[in-house]
C-alpha cells in the first residue's frame, strides 16, 4: 500500500510574484480561463545550474532522471530562525543507509510562515559544511521548506551555497506538508514546468510512502 502526500505550496494571488488574473469567463466566451504570471522563484520551485552561472545547464536540460529518487527526510525543527544546518544533524541511522543518489528533505516546519516576512526574512539555512558534504556524497535532491536554502538578504552566502550545490545536486525551495509524512524515507517526485532556457520553475512536488 502507498501513501501519496502533497508537499507543494498553493499558488495564490498573495505570494510576491505571482499573479492570477481572469482571462474568460462561461457565460461571456463559452469557456474559464485565466492567465498566469509567475517569477520563476516563488512558491515551491526549482532552481537550475544557470541561476547563479554555475554552468549554462537550464531547466529543460536537466535529466528528468535527477527529479525521482529515494530521499531521507531529517528533522532539523529545533535549529529555528537563521539557524544553520550541518551533516552532523542527519541521524546517524540514516546515515548507516544513505547511499550516494539518494536526496534529502530537511523539515524544518517553516512553510507554517509563508506570506509573513520571517518566511524570507529568518529563515534556516544549508551551511557551507553541509553543501560540500552533499555534493561529496552526490545527493540527487536537497528539498527545503524556506523559499531559499541560504539567506537570501546575504549575497555572499546565498551565492556561495547555491554555488556549491548546483555543481551536482538538485535544490527544491519551498516545500510545505512535511509533517504529514509517516515515513523518514520516501520516494520523491519534483517536476519543474519545462520552461525553455529557464533559470528555475515552479514545481508540483509529491512524496510516496510505500508500507
């Protein structure tokens, strides 16, 4: 039997950079309709080697392989507002079981602040310690709740995490609905829209829990 949980974030007219505005309506031209304006880096998203010119891989030319895999979901909650994540808070049990290809979801319970400015503002953050460590171990996908996995008001430090990352892992932003996990490993899905030499995308994001 499995469990299939939902850890995108819902696409409303309050989050900074998107918008949804009506475009037809039934009773006026048969059918409903809206148009859709999003910045490539809002609600729950996926960023590309090109975002910060790591390399001029963009999204549509990203394997569609690096969006499926086994990941590890770490409970990182007590580190709280700008705190850091390192290796050392992955449990040494999955540590025993981590094999190189398989992804992380850090759960820090922090998409329960979305739309307030703490969501972007205070946000925990991918040490530099834990994205050499990721990139060393070749972990596929890193998923965290925070629209960023750095401070995004600190050039030097947002540039160089998402720097080092990008050399080789996937980075997922913005994911919410962790807690309704069961499992601390599931299967992960994210599926960026195909945007032709986009820097990033909005991404339906889904967990299966397989019992």
């Amino acid at each position: 039997m499995n469990t299939i949980v939902d850890l995108t974030l819902n696409f409303t007219n309050d989050f900074t950079g998107f918008s949804k505005e009506t475009s037809k309506i039934i009773e006026k031209d048969g059918w409903n309709a809206s148009t859709l304006t999003f910045y490539s880096h809002c609600g729950t998203h996926m960023d590309a080697p090109i975002h910060f010119n790591v390399s001029q891989q963009t999204i549509d030319k990203i394997p569609v392989s690096d969006f499926v895999g086994k990941a590890w979901v770490i409970d990182v909650r007590n580190v709280g507002s700008q705190g850091l994540i390192y290796s050392n808070h992955i449990p040494e049990n999955v540590l025993e079981k981590f094999s190189k290809g398989d992804s992380l979801i850090f759960w820090t319970d922090w998409s329960q602040f979305v739309n307030t400015p703490k969501y972007r503002d205070e946000l925990p953050r991918i040490s530099e310690e834990l994205a050499l460590w990721c990139l060393e171990n070749k972990v596929k996908m890193i998923g965290v709740e925070p629209p960023s996995v750095a401070d995004v008001n600190n050039l030097k430090e947002v540039t160089k995490i998402h720097q080092i990352l990008l050399k080789g892992v996937v980075i997922i932003e913005g994911l919410t609905n962790i807690n309704a996990l069961q499992s601390n490993c599931v299967e992960l899905i994210a599926l960026p829209l195909k945007i032709s030499n986009g820097d990033g995308a909005p991404a339906r994001v889904i967990a299966i829990e397989k019992y």
